[in-house]
C-alpha cells in the first residue's frame, strides 16, 4: 500500500470540558475525493479546522507526507500543500475579485520574500488569475466581490485557497446556501480540482455526496463512527440511524 498523503492518529480537541473531537484514528491517500458527514456539532468543523492548523488539537498526531504537523504554525499549512475554505462565506466584499485572490497570493509569498522587488507582483497577478481561470471568474476579475452571485462568491473562496496551490484541499459545505443550479456548478467545480489533489469536504447534501465522493467518514459527537465507501455507508444501520434517517440527511 502507498503511504498515505495525511494521516490522523487518535486526534482529539476539547473546547473547556466539551470533547469535540475524540479519538479519531484515520488516512487519506492521494488524489481521492473524501466527504465527512454527521449531524449538526458532530465536529466536522473542528476536525477541519485541526487538520488545517485553524485549531491545535489537544490530542494525537497528524502527519502529511511523513511530516508531523503538530505545533506547525497556520500560515506553514498552505506552504506545505493544505488550503481550505470555510462554512461562512469568508471573502473581501468591497475587493475586486481579482484582489481578493491577489491578497491571498500575496500573503503567500511575502512572508518569506519580502525583500523581492515589485516587479514580482506581476507573477502575483498571473498567479491569481489563473486561480480565478481554474474555478470560472476570470470574466469577473474587475467587479467588485459584493456583486457576484452567492455560488460565484463561494467559488472565489475557492480560487483564494488554490493560489498555494495546495495538494490538499478542504472544503467546509461548499454548497452552503445553494440551489440546485448552484450546487450543479460546485460539484462540476469540485469533480475538475479532484483531477489533480486530494480534497476533503464538509456536505449535508447526500446525493451530491454519494455521486461524488470515494469515501465517506461518518462523525458523531465527536467521534468517527463509519468509514468506507457510499455504498458501504449507506447500508450501514448505524449511520442510517444517527444521520441518513434524519430528513434533512436527504436534501
Ligand atoms: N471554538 C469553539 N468553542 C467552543 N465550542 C466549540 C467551538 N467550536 C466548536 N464548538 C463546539 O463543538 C461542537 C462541534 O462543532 P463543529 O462546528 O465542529 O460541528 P459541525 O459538525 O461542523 O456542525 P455543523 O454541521 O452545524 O456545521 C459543537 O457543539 C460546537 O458548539
Ligand atoms: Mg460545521
């Protein structure tokens, strides 16, 4: 077996006395799509916010490409090859489209480059543009980001977490908010990066999920009680009784 891109041994974040997150014992091999479920404050979030150094955890380990990330800083994650976007639309609404991703490349490199000189920004600019090429909004670079359609301003989220370039990539309910039409779009989106990197994402829309996905993790209270293929996951009693048998699981 290839070793894995990341690997999670018995990681646990606690917030006070509340367990979040216990035990979670998992890997993840490269280039395949994997979607985390659960009910709502199951720690989906929590868990991204772990294995993207948002949070540190309180316990156990992580290590991706044999590289231990625990005690790394936030801002090495995205040097490392780990971007994310998260829950809440994260984005500068009065940017451009084009600065916000811009900003985002920028904060990249001038953390250790910043004795380059200016004329690098030129490669910022086609750095970012190209992110906007990849996710469809190169047309919208000069609008403002207030102005473009909630999917469009989901997307952007997107294109910021891809100027690292990241061979991780974790997508916290991508299509939060959407209509079908929408989601249509994030998913084509998705299934286009899934090409070349490995990507995690956050989902409660369980047909998206299972026509998208590899594998499926199932967390409950915190802790990873399902793991394996949509079908497996879909035929396991246990996960139907915690989530799928919830109507909300089948929007
Ligand atoms: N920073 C924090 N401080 C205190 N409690 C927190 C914090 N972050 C999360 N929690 C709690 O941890 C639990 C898990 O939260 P988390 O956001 O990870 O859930 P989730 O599975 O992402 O839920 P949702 O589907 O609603 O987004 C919840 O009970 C939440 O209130
Ligand atoms: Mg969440």
């Amino acid at each position: 077996m290839s070793a894995p891109l990341l690997s999670v041994e018995n990681v646990g974040r606690t917030f006070g006395g509340f367990i979040a997150l216990e035990g979670v014992t998992t890997r993840f091999e490269a280039n395949k799509v994997t979607a985390v479920i659960g009910p709502n404050g199951a720690g989906k979030s929590t868990f991204f916010n772990v294995l993207s150094g948002v949070l540190p955890p309180s316990t156990g380990r992580i290590e991706f490409k044999g590289e231990n990330l625990i005690g790394t800083p936030q801002h090495r994650f995205a040097h490392l090859g780990i971007a994310r976007s998260y829950q809440i639309t994260n984005i500068f609404p009065l940017l451009s489209v084009h600065e916000n991703v811009r900003v985002a490349a920028q904060a990249l490199r001038s953390r250790y480059n910043i004795w380059r000189h200016r004329d690098r920004m030129r490669d910022l600019d086609e750095k970012a543009d190209e992110a906007l090429n990849s996710v469809g909004l190169y047309g919208r670079r000069n609008s403002s980001a207030k102005f473009l359609a909630h999917g469009q301003q989901r997307a952007l989220e997107i294109a910021v977490a891809l100027v690292a370039d990241p061979e991780l990539l974790l997508l916290d309910e991508p299509t939060a908010g959407m209509g079908p039409e929408e989601t249509k779009d994030m998913v084509a989106l998705i299934e286009r990066l899934a090409k070349e990197r490995t990507i995690l994402l956050v989902e409660h829309k369980m047909k998206m999920i299972l026509g998208l996905s590899d594998r499926i993790l199932v967390l409950h209270h915190g802790k990873l009680i399902a793991d394996g293929s949509p079908q497996h996951i879909q035929g396991d009693p246990e996960v139907r009784r915690v989530y799928l048998g919830q109507s909300h699981g089948y929007a």
